[in-house]
C-alpha cells in the first residue's frame, strides 16, 4: 500500500495550493484569507458540509461516506508565523515579516490533497472530519476549538496530525506511543529596587544584582531539584534592565520557559522558583514578582492509535522508513488539546535537507506532500474499511 498514485498525481496542483498559501501568510486566528482558499478548494472537490468560524477563522468540513460508522478527524495547523522572509523564492511571502517557516502551508496542503482524494472515492464507512486549525504558533486554537465543540459537535472518535521535520530523512515517518512534545510554560520575573547615580551605589537598592542570581538559581531547578531521569528544561532567555552607563536603575525583569512532560514535574518548578524569587527578593531587599503562565500541555500520544498509525505509516512507506519509538522533543504543540479530548496520535514527517523551523529561509518540501495526503487517507480508509 504505497504512495496513492491518484495522490502522486495530483502533486503539481498540490504544489500551486502550497506556494500559494505560503506567498500569503497570516498569523494566530486572523486567517481569514487562509480559509477562504481552503473553502473554495474543498468545494471545488465537491464537499458542501463545511462548517467555519470556529476559533474565528478554523474550518471542520466533513466527508460523509454514506454508509454508518464512526467518524475520523484529520488535523491541519494554517497559521504562520511574524518572520521577515528570507529564501528569496519566487513564491516568497508578499506580506512582510510575515512567513511559512514551520510548514503549516504544507500541512494544510496534505489535508487538502487527502480530502480531494477521499471525496472522490469515499472509500470507507462513516465519516471524516477535516480540521483545519488557526493559532498553533500563538494563542491556542486547537484548545479553542475544542472548547467550541468542535470535537463534540462532530461526533469525532479519534484525531490524528503531521508535522514536517526538516534534517530528517525525507519522507520517513518518526513518533512513539506517550508524549511527544512538552509542555511549555511562560516566566517572568519583575523585580523593583531604587534607581539613582551610578557612583553612589550605597544611596540606591540596584535590581541588577537580584535578577542575575535568580537567573542562576533557575539552573540550578534542573540540576539540583530534578530527579535525572525526568525530562525538564528551564532556559532564561531574557533580562532587561537600564538605560545608561552611569544610571542605576529602578527595575529589572527577566522571562524564560519552561518545558516538562510530567505535571508533577510542573508544579515542582513552579513552586521552586516562587522560592527562589521570594528569597532573593529578601536577601537583596528588592520587590520581586513571579508570573508563571502554563501554556501548552504535553502532547500525549495514546498508544493503541499510536500502534496503529506506525502500521498504516509503514504500509506507505515501508517498514525502514517508519520509526515507532522516537525520542520525546521538547518543543510544544497545540494539538496536545486535541488528544486530551480524544485518542488519537502525533507524527512526523522527515523533509529532508534545509533550513530548519522557524528560520526565515525555510521553506517546505514539496516532493513529501503526496506521502503526508496519502497516509492521512489511508488513515480513514484502513480505520474504517468500506
């Protein structure tokens, strides 16, 4: 069961959908443009039940094969990303800093190639639930559309997604049953001292001091708070403070993320740098406030959905080309709301040789889009055989 050569051979239309899509980019749950195009695609193959403006600018559209059984969800990410666009293509962004460099034109583009495939052979019972989703890079669509019912109202039994992965081998597919990717958290610490003369230190309450020692302290979460075994990263990766050299100043804030995949985990590093901060903020005589914002959720492969997408994966690939126990990343994804609501599982997709995520001379892998169409269809078809 390899590539669908009905798919194949739609890989030059597929590739004018995707370098379309990636010349007009549109960020978080403003893709309204974005959906347009896709409506007009999937009512040019003949589907009428589309359903829009869930998470504002979202799209579930259905294939109903006419025959009773249960229904499928196929997920696609169609929001970009706030990047100056440097590949120098011709098919190059026309908005600036605005880009595709994750690849979720070409997501949306595997979405769209299953979906032209499946109406015109319907080839399984029950029904597919196309879900094309705004606002993964930023702001949460997939929990919104959950939220929303999208899941419910659907009557979706079970959800599955690609990511492309640039550096990987092209066209070979990697995951594992349980999590995938992390959670991902968001810190910042405000810290309040007393500004004044640079060459009279004693007559100020300097914030700089307290925001580089918390910094450190953070570290050491990982290496002194952690069990070894147990997957955590806490990365500062901001600090501001001042505006000139003889000046001190009156605050200082520093902001970073945290990643895990066991809430046990989450709540320790939590609860650490609350410590921290407070302590700090004691010895160095300075007001200092943590805000800890939990973002994404670990994104949780369900291990029967997970067996059974590596079968599919490999019936189109073949079995070298399938790797079922990847390791866990510590990037984050939205999808992980998806498979808190239902079972389902997560993939990757390898793209071969470029420039990497979110770097401004990305640009999607053409060649993989038929092997991504063809597993999402064969996902439905084998899941549900007619």
């Amino acid at each position: 069961m390899p590539v669908i050569n009905s798919i194949a051979a739609l890989a030059p239309e597929m590739k004018t959908w995707r370098r379309h899509l990636h010349a007009h980019p549109e960020l978080n749950f403003d893709c309204h443009q974005t959906a347009a195009f896709i409506t007009e695609r999937l009512k040019a193959f003949g589907i009428t039940d589309i359903h829009g403006g869930i998470a504002t600018s979202g799209i579930v559209a259905i294939i109903d094969s006419g025959v009773p059984g249960p229904t499928i969800g196929l997920r696609a990410d169609i929001d970009a990303l706030p990047i100056l666009e440097a590949t120098g293509a011709a098919h190059a962004s026309t908005i600036p800093g605005k880009m595709h460099a994750c690849g979720h034109d070409g997501h949306t583009t595997m979405l769209l190639g299953a979906a032209k495939y499946l109406a015109e052979t319907r080839n399984f019972k029950g029904r597919v639930a196309l879900i094309f989703q705004p606002a993964e890079e930023d702001g949460g669509g997939g929990e919104v559309m959950v939220q929303e019912g999208a899941m419910d109202r659907f009557d979706i039994e079970r959800v599955f997604a690609i990511h492309n992965v640039p550096g990987a081998p092209e066209g070979a597919f990697f995951t594992t049953p349980g999590p995938i990717m992390a959670a991902v958290d968001t810190v910042t610490v405000d810290i309040t001292g007393k500004g004044g003369h640079g060459a009279y230190p004693q007559e100020t309450i300097d914030p700089i001091p307290p925001a580089i020692a918390i910094a450190q302290a953070f570290g050491t979460i990982v290496s002194r708070n952690n069990r070894s075994l147990d997957d955590l990263v806490v990365s500062v990766t901001q600090i501001h403070s001042g505006t000139a050299s003889n000046v001190t100043p009156d605050t200082a804030m520093l902001n970073g993320t945290v990643r895990t995949f066991d809430p046990v985990v989450q709540d320790m590093v939590e609860r650490r740098m609350q410590e921290i901060v407070a302590g700090h903020a004691a010895a160095f005589n300075v007001e200092a406030k943590l805000t800890y914002e939990r973002g994404y959720p670990a994104t949780i492969n369900d291990p029967d959905q997970t067996a059974f997408a590596v079968q599919v994966a490999r019936e189109v690939v073949g079995d070298a080309a399938v790797v079922d126990d990847a390791s866990k990343e510590m990037g984050a994804e939205d999808f992980a709301y998806m498979l808190q609501a239902r079972p389902g599982a997560y993939l990757f997709l390898g793209a071969g040789e470029g420039a990497g995520l979110h770097h401004p001379q990305f640009d999607f892998n053409d060649d993989i889009a038929p092997i991504g169409a063809s597993l999402f269809a064969r996902l439905v078809e084998t899941a549900n055989p007619a």
